[in-house]
C-alpha cells in the first residue's frame, strides 16, 4: 500500500512512482549537488553574457558620442567651406583683374624687350656711322 502511495498519475493517466522515495540517499544527495553546481555554472554563464552585453552597450554609448562630435565636426567644416567658397567667388573678379594686369605686363616686358634690342641695334648702326 505504501507503494501505491508514492505512485501519482502521468498526463497518460499511468501511475507513475516517485523516483526520490525508492532513490538510495546518496544519488540523491549527488543529483542535488550536480543541479546546484549545473546551476551555479549557467548562472556564471549568464553573468558573463550579461556583463558582455553591459560593454557592448557603453562601447555603443561611446560610438554615438563620437559619430555625434564627427557629425559636429562635419557640419562646422561644411559651413567654414561654404564660407570659404563665397570668399572666392567675392575675390573672383579681383583675381581675374590681377591675371588680366599680370598678362598686360608681360607684354609691356616683351616690348620693353623688344626696344631695347632696337636700341642697341640703333645705337650700333650709330657708332658705326660715326666711325666713317
């Protein structure tokens, strides 16, 4: 009779014994320690994974700050271009003017050139004239 009161039905409706009450003590006592140490093992698993994912999660903090700053940075640079840009287009005509001033002296050098070269040719022709 005692037997019939360790046995409880399955989902089948088949009584069942209650594997604890015929078990020797000591596997008891061993299945105990081997879900205690199996339970403290994941649970070291899962801190690890937690910790994992807590650095994952600063070092994703640390990322959008610094895209943050770069996207900062990126935008100061696009307005100094910008900037810079209308400086040149203001300083456009005025550039143009200096190569339009730079191409008028280099001609005027040509022919400064060019009359000096006469004038040493004329003055040749004059000093041998003179000699005659």
């Amino acid at each position: 009779m005692a037997e019939e009161e360790n046995r409880t039905p399955n989902r089948t409706g088949e009584q069942k014994r209650d594997v604890r009450d015929s078990a020797p003590p000591d596997i008891v006592e061993l299945c105990r320690e081997t879900f205690k140490k199996t339970s403290e093992y994941l649970k070291g698993e899962l801190d690890g994974t937690i910790e994992d994912y807590k650095l994952l999660e600063t070092m994703n903090k640390v990322t959008v700050s610094k895209y943050s700053e770069m996207k900062n940075t990126a935008g100061e640079i696009g307005g100094a271009l910008q900037e810079l840009n209308e400086k040149y287009e203001n300083l456009l005509p005025f550039l143009e003017q200096i190569d339009h001033v730079e191409d008028s002296v280099n001609s005027l050098e040509q022919a400064a050139y060019r009359l000096d070269a006469y004038s040493k040719r004329l003055e040749a022709k004059f000093k041998a004239l003179e000699r005659r």
